[in-house]
C-alpha cells in the first residue's frame, strides 16, 4: 500500500476559518504530525495517531512524517495559518530533498490555509489592500544584516509590511532594532497595527501609530502589520478602520 | 433594523476552499453584491437577491453594498480569494470613507479567504516558504514607474515574488518589461511559476526557469510566483516541487 503526505494549513485558530479540503484530510489520515499547540487542535478518534513534538524540531518532524508515509500510512502534517508561510511546507521539502530518492517519490500535497497576515488584516480592515511584502523577523535561520537589509528596500519600495514571529523571550532586541530602522526611514505616523491571537478568544487589535511604538507592544503571538506611506485610517467608535487605498496617483 | 456588510473572499475557484466562516455569512445574506462571475459562485436562495455587476467599477459596487446595509440589508460583497489582497475590501473602506458618516458608523466586517498566491504556491510546493512581497502588476490604478521600481527593490532584496494581474489583453506589455527587468537583474534561472486558474477544472501548472520565461506564459487568470536567488527545484516524475528553503546562512 503506498501512503501519502498532506501538509495541511489550520489557520489562524478559529474552526471556522480551518477550509473543508483540510477538515476533510485529517477525517482520512492515520497519522497527525506537529507542534504540540497545532495537534491539540486536532478532534482525537479511533484510527487516528497524534504525534506532538516541540519547537525547532522542523527538520525530525518532517523526516518522521515522511518515513510514515513512505511506510503506508496516510499522513497530515498540520501548521498554524498556511504551511507554505513561514511553517513546515518549506521544511518538509527540504527534508525531501535531503532524504532518500523513495521520499521524492511520494505523493506529497499542500493544503493552503488562512495565513495569520491575512486574518490580522481583516480584523482592521484592508491594509494589505495595495503592495506588500512578508518577513520573518526571526534570526534564528538568517542573519539578521539581511533583515535589515530588506526593512530598508522594503521601506523604499514603499510595501505595506506584514512582520512574522517579531519577537521571543530569546530575541527581545530585533523587535526594537526593526522599529528603530522605520521610524528612521519613513518619518510618518503611518499605522501600525499589532494583531495578537487573532480569532482565539485572546485576541486583541492595537492600531498604533509608527512613530509612538515601543517594542513591547508584540510577542511572539502577535502579527504586525506596518502600513505603506498612503495608509488610511478611519476613525470611529471602538477600533478603527485601517486600509490601503488601491490606487496611487501619478 | 441595523444592516450590516461584510467583505468575504470566496478563495480561487474550488468550494473546499470556502471557509465555514464566508459559508455561514452568504447562509445568513439578503444581498450579495459582486463581480459577475464571482456572484455566479453563490448559490440562489429564496431570500436572497443577488447583485452581479461588470469589472471595473469596483467603487459603484461598494456604495450600492453601503446603501443597502445603511437601510437595513445584510449584505455581503463577495470577492475572489482574499477581500483584502487586489480586492474589494479596500474598495469598501474607500467608498465608506469618501461617504456620508452613517456609512462609517456600519457594522463592516471582513472574512478572510485563500488568496491566489497560496494556492498556487500550495500547487507547487512552498515558494514562499521564506520572505516574499505580493505585487499587483496591472497599471490600472498606479504608474508603471512605482511598479518597475518596486520590481528592482524587490529583487534586491531577494524577496520571492507573487504577482497578480499579471497581463490583461488590454495592458500585453507590461508583464513583457516585468521579465526583462527581472531577466536583467537576476541573471539566473530561478524558478518561475505560472499558475493559471488554480483550483478549478482548468487549473494549469508550469515551472519554468527564469532565462528560458516569455510574456504569452501568463494571462489574466494566471497568478505568476517568482522564486527567490535560494528556491529550490526538486524534479520528479510529473511536475516538479518548488520550495524556498526557511534558512539563508550567514
């Protein structure tokens, strides 16, 4: 019997945001594969294996996952927001890559979710409504030069930016060091805002101008989204509403 | 009776793509406003009126969705993908802003969808599986200088690309320039991905190298990923996978 592998995108946290292609891939799988917090949110029933496994074990989990599937089981390995964004898509390929010739072979398929930048834009509003860019602001798998690198072009390209694992306990200072390098390049009170736990019942929306935010106001929970130069924000009761126009004038 | 709106991505073609979330809103629906073959995804109900209307005029569509919610309509402005990625979200807070207070004052809400970019990157591996930036290259509503500027910022900063609208038969070179300066500027032949009509009975797939791309590759329903210096191209029987791996060293 040959298995397969499906990576399968959980979103935000929210059911009612996991697609019907992913709640009916793990009705049809025999194994579950992930971060312990991602598998908890996977129903237990007869026939199904959960395997949990910590953080920063990408690479273990991938080959475990692979050599199941290479062994006949029928596996989903399971990510927060959409596999393919900063999740275990990209680890399960290189795995692959690595692995033996048989792993290649498999039939490998990814199952697109609802990636944290997209859920935190819809509760402010539309700020990714024009041009923008994606960055992991971890350095754990890239120095952090390069960051910096692309803060600055991405401040000059003048994409709205959507900012990925922004800070840890590990890590405190890159979160300041990011918002030192825009204050400095874009000189504006643009909005910013600070998504945390979107569609969990911890969520909380901050919309924060860049020029009064401190680095304190994210964790490791929370998705920042930086606005472009034309970034709106419409005042009202309770939360305000944040979009990119469409159009840039001549 | 206070109306309501909400913005809802119907993701790239197939159902298994709609979130419970957008299911449940188009269930509760007395209206649904959109672009024709959009609107054509919701199936018809007693209750319900549906609002098809032509590309293009994106900013009548939103004030026609406002009024209605203002007198007391439930009323749901469908979008493919994400609403708020090239879509109608931005559109809605437009219009709402230029618009009477009241319009302001509505329960606006936006349901995130699966956006073309993450399907098609799902289709063929994980592509953006590292740092990338979402470009719309149609000139429609900006000047081409701002999008070949933002071509050469990007590639400086190595980002994987995603770009929608890539070509249209009014706009035919527009894309044409988008090769030659990524040609120009890339000088290698990285992974490109031309992704058309994802998710439907016409779903098509083609990984090309950059060097060898040429502008008929794309069309308006093609979603275009261009890899990363680093994304990677494991061939296989049958289409390739592509993945950007997660790690740059140092």
């Amino acid at each position: 019997m040959s298995g397969r592998l499906v990576i399968a995108g959980l979103g935000p946290g929210a059911g009612a945001l996991v697609t019907p292609e992913v709640s009916a891939a793990l009705s049809e799988a025999t194994d579950v594969v992930g971060y312990i917090p991602y598998v908890a949110r996977v129903a237990p029933r007869p026939g199904l294996t959960l395997h949990a496994s910590d953080n920063r074990v990408e690479l273990d989990r991938a080959r475990h996952a692979l050599e199941m599937a290479c062994a006949g089981r029928s596996v989903v390995v399971v990510s927060s927001g959409d596999p393919g964004v900063f999740a275990m898509a990209a680890a399960v390929f290189e795995a692959a890559e690595a692995g033996p010739a048989a792993w290649r072979a498999l039939d490998i398929r990814v199952l697109p979710g609802i990636t944290a930048m997209l859920a935190a834009a819809a509760r402010a509003g539309a700020p990714l409504g024009h041009d923008f860019c994606a960055i992991n602001l971890s350095d754990n798998l890239k120095p952090w030069p390069l960051i910096e690198k692309r803060l600055r072009l991405a401040a000059e390209a003048d994409f709205a930016m959507a900012f990925y694992n922004p800070r840890s306990k590990a890590r405190p200072e890159g979160f300041a060091k990011t918002l030192n390098i825009l204050q400095e390049t874009c000189r504006d009170a643009r909005p910013v805002i600070f998504a945390r736990a979107v569609s969990t019942p911890e969520e909380e929306i901050r919309v924060v101008p860049l020029d009064r935010c401190t680095p304190e106001m994210a964790d490791m929970r929370t998705m920042v989204i930086v606005g472009a130069s034309t970034t709106r924000v419409i005042p009202r009761e309770g939360a305000p509403f944040v979009y990119t126009p469409r159009s840039v004038p001549a």
